[in-house]
C-alpha cells in the first residue's frame, strides 16, 4: 500500500498540489463528512466516492470510506478485498470495532458494508449507546470521512446524506438521472442539508457535463432558490468499467492521466469543504432525530 500512496503524491505533485502534499501528517481536529449520493442508481457514486477517496488521502489527509450502501455495500467488491468480518458483525457484537477497519489503497481506511445500520433497532440501549460512543470516538481519528450511500430518496439514504457537512450527488446526462437528482436535492434541502456539489459522470464530453449540471441547477435555483455547485465532469471511460472487472482501482493504473486529473480537481474541492456544525457526522446521525433512524 505504501507504494501506491506515493504514486498517488506523486500524481497530486505533479498536479501543482506541493503546498498541500507538504503539509505534516496531523488531523486538523475536526472531521469533514461527505456523502456520495444519487438520485438514479449505478451512476458511479461507488467508484467517485473511491477514487476521491484516495486522492484526498493523497493530500495526506486521514480518510475513512464507510459503505453505507445497505442494499449491495460493494465498496470491498471493487477493491478485490474479501473482509471476514463488516459492519454487521460489529453491530451483533460479534467483534470490536478495529476488526472492521480495513486498510484500503493509497492508504485509506475502509469500513465494509453490509445490511448492518438498520439492525441499530432492535439493540438495547445500553449497547446502541456504546456504539454510538466508539463511532464519534473513530471519527475524531480522521480528517475526512466518505460515506458511499445506495440510491434514490428512500429513508435510509437520506439519513444519511443530509446530515454530513456535505452531500455529493452524482448523476449522468441521461433525462432520467436529470430529473432523479432533482428529486433528491429537493428532499435534502427540505432536510437541512447544508450543502450539495454535483458530479456529473459519464460524459461524452465536458460541455455535455457542464450542460448537464446547468439545467440542473436551473431548475434547482428557480424551485428551490438555492443554487449547487458543481464539483467535476468525468468522462465516459470504458476503462473504469474494465478495472472495475479486473477488481483494480483505475486512478493506481498508468495511462488515465486526463481522467485522473479531474478526479484530483473534485478531490481537491472535497478537500476545501468546510465544517457546518460543531458536532460530528455520527453525532447528528444519532442525537438529531433518533427516532426516526431506521423507520
Ligand atoms: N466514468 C465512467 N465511465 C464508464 N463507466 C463507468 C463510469 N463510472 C462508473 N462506470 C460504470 O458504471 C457502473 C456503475 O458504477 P458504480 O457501481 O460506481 O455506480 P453506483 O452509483 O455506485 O451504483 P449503485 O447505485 O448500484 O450503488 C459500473 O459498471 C462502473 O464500471
Ligand atoms: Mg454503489
């Protein structure tokens, strides 16, 4: 893993990163969270979320990716990992949080998914407690904390999404992803979300992207009022299929220099992103409407 972190700062350097890249290894005391979102499934939100993932670990940020996909978590999947235990196990008590962190490419760390988050339910409240405590107690280790969510606008996702610091929704230049991402940031503005980025993915090519999030951001401004920002365009690249395939990350494999390179620009936005509230992803997670958690 230690090479592939340094061809990641390499990559980074060669992008006129240095001043950050020079930084010291140290946790900047308050952890940033990011939700990878979308509105339409199998948009790419796996693979951005990874990808930018690394990169902001390039920038020698501690980042964690927690799979927070509840339906098919498949973060380790595309890494060709194979964990033995997830966050399922951790929720049974069948093992200690450690056991479920993973030490992921470019020196990210990794929290697998599975169906766990919804078991939170039916555990006593002593045990949710503690739980609760060793979640914020883990986030105060990182800098920035990527969750990979599924799709769509169902309770979970949004549970998700709307409390971190910043929600990341990637969508393509289809019709239907159009309209789908509208409905998503429609329900995490009505649910405080501070802030939304888009990435468009998939492009044909950069005007079609920049288009794309236009009439996105249209609509959004003339209905909502709030305008989003966006946060990249990525190619249409058969090569991200093809890696996915081979279970190889595509930013570690020689050759994706130009899309490399807008991955690095979105990684370096993610990187500026600032805290909106004093409290934790977990925190609000758990103390703002416990309740309604896991209808
Ligand atoms: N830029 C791209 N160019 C070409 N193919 C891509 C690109 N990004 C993602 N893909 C492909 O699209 C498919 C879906 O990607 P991914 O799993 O990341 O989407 P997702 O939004 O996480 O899906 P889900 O909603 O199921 O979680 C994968 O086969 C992946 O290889
Ligand atoms: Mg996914």
């Amino acid at each position: 893993m230690r090479d592939q972190a340094q061809k990641l700062r390499e990559l980074a350097m060669e992008r006129g990163v240095e001043s950050v890249y020079h930084q010291p290894d140290k946790l900047s005391g308050s952890c940033k969270s990011i939700a990878v979102t979308s509105g339409k499934g199998g948009v790419g939100k796996t693979n951005v979320a990874l990808f930018t993932a690394v990169f902001v670990a390039a920038f020698r940020k501690k980042v964690l990716l927690l799979d927070a996909d509840l339906g098919l978590a498949n973060v380790h999947i595309m890494l060709g990992m194979v964990p033995d235990k997830n966050i399922s196990h951790y929720i049974d008590g069948q093992c200690s949080l450690d056991k479920i962190l993973y030490r992921g490419p470019g020196g990210i760390d990794i929290i697998p998914g599975a169906s766990g988050f919804e078991k939170l339910a039916n555990i006593d409240l002593g045990r949710l407690g503690m739980l609760q405590n060793e979640f914020m107690k883990l986030e105060s280790n990182y800098d920035f904390i990527i969750i990979d969510t599924g799709a769509g606008i169902g309770n979970n996702v949004i549970q998700f999404a709307s409390r971190t610091d910043l929600s990341l929704i990637v969508m393509t230049p289809e019709p239907t992803s159009l309209a789908d991402a509208y409905a998503m940031v429609k329900v995490l503005y009505d649910k405080g979300c501070p802030k939304i980025a888009v990435v468009v993915n998939m492009c044909a090519s950069e005007r079609e992207g920049n288009e794309t999030f236009d009439r996105l951001n249209a609509l959004v401004v003339k209905f909502l009022k709030r305008p989003l920002e966006l946060f990249g365009t990525l190619p249409l690249d058969r090569d991200v299929s093809q890696c996915v395939k081979k279970q190889k990350l595509m930013v570690l494999d020689k050759g994706h220099e130009s899309f490399n390179k807008k991955v690095l620009d979105i990684a370096r936005k993610i990187s500026g992103v600032q805290v909106i509230e004093k409290r934790g992803f977990f925190a609000r997670f758990w103390n703002k409407e416990p309740k309604g958690l896991i209808e």
